[in-house]
C-alpha cells in the first residue's frame, strides 16, 4: 500500500458548513488540536469557532446565565469580547445567518436564553472567533494545516466536545483519517 503518512490534503474543499481539524503535528498553540465549524467562506476571507476549546468560567467574571456558562468555548483568538452562538432554531427571531441545514449562527439573543431549556433546541456559545484573510484559509489548506470535512452528523457540533474529540471525531469520517488521528499529540513522545 502506497500512502505518505505526512500528506493530510483533504478530498473535500472548504465552505460554509465545513468542519476542519488542525493537522496532527501542528504546534500553533491557538489551534492544536482543534474543530472549527466554518461559518463562512468567500472571497473576502473566512471565519468560524473552535468546537472543542471550553472556557473554564470558575475564575471569568461574565454576568451570564449559568446554562450559558456551562456551554461556552472559545471559538478563538479574534475579539475575545464578544458573545456569539450557533444553534439548530429556524424560528429564532433576529438576525441569523444559516451555516448549514439546521444550524444557524446568531439571533436574538434574550430568546434564545429563554428557548434553550427546552429539549429540542440546541446551541452552543462562544467568546471570540477563528478568522481568515482573503484566501489564507486555502492557502493553509494547500499547505496541509488543515483537514476539511463536509459530511458529518449534525448533532456533534452540539454535543460536549473536549480534548479527546479531535481524535475521536477524525477516526470516524475515513480510514485515512483514522491514521491521523491515532498520531500522538506531542510527536516527541513518539
């Protein structure tokens, strides 16, 4: 079997609703490891948020509800001062911007406050985001920083995603990827 073990190009090509994965060996301490739910992608640039960075809110004086609190990640480096969140309410008032089939980004946030006790609304929030330049995505993409998936089940944007889910996450969309995601997270080690 012919495979080079250190060429992560992905098959899928990014767009909104993709999720890509930093590639194994990367030492960027912003993005080790981490699943970003891309939330546009255009000409312009693009931006998303980290799925699986939770924000430790024992020591973060925020003034927000404690469903909140429990379920908010840093979706990255960039305006770390603002509160965003994704969720699967197509009812939702405000101004949305859809991301994929049942996932939307933003609202009006005092009803989503409201509607996220209830069982079937999900959401996730999130301070800060990861963004891009105009075509420096795919430049890191050709350059095999990142891994992109487009066909993944939905709910997992919503499930509590942590550390271990990078691996856990890759190793389910292809064999290839299930290599990757067996690498050790610090390659020195190895």
């Amino acid at each position: 079997m012919n495979f080079d073990y250190f060429n992560y190009k992905s098959n899928d090509k990014v767009k909104k609703g993709s999720i890509i994965f930093s590639q194994p060996l990367m030492n960027d301490k912003n993005f080790k490891r981490s699943i970003i739910l891309i939330c546009e992608h255009g000409r312009d640039g693009s931006f998303g948020y980290k799925l699986n960075d939770k924000v430790d809110c024992e020591y973060l004086e925020i003034n927000v509800d404690e469903k909140i609190k429990n379920n908010l990640y840093c979706g990255g480096p960039v305006d770390n001062t603002f509160l965003n969140f994704v969720h699967n309410d197509n009812d939702l008032g405000g101004d949305k911007l859809k991301i994929k089939k049942n996932i939307f980004l933003g609202g009006d946030y005092d009803e989503i406050k409201l509607k996220m006790y209830r069982k079937e609304i999900k959401c996730k929030f999130f301070m800060g985001y990861s963004g891009w330049s105009k075509d420096q995505l795919e430049d890191e993409i050709k350059e095999n920083s990142w891994i992109v998936i487009n066909n993944f089940d939905l709910d997992k944007i919503f499930e509590i995603i942590d550390e271990k889910s990078w691996s856990k996450i890759l190793s389910e969309d292809s064999f290839r990827n299930k290599i990757f995601s067996n690498y050790p997270s610090d390659s020195t080690l190895n």
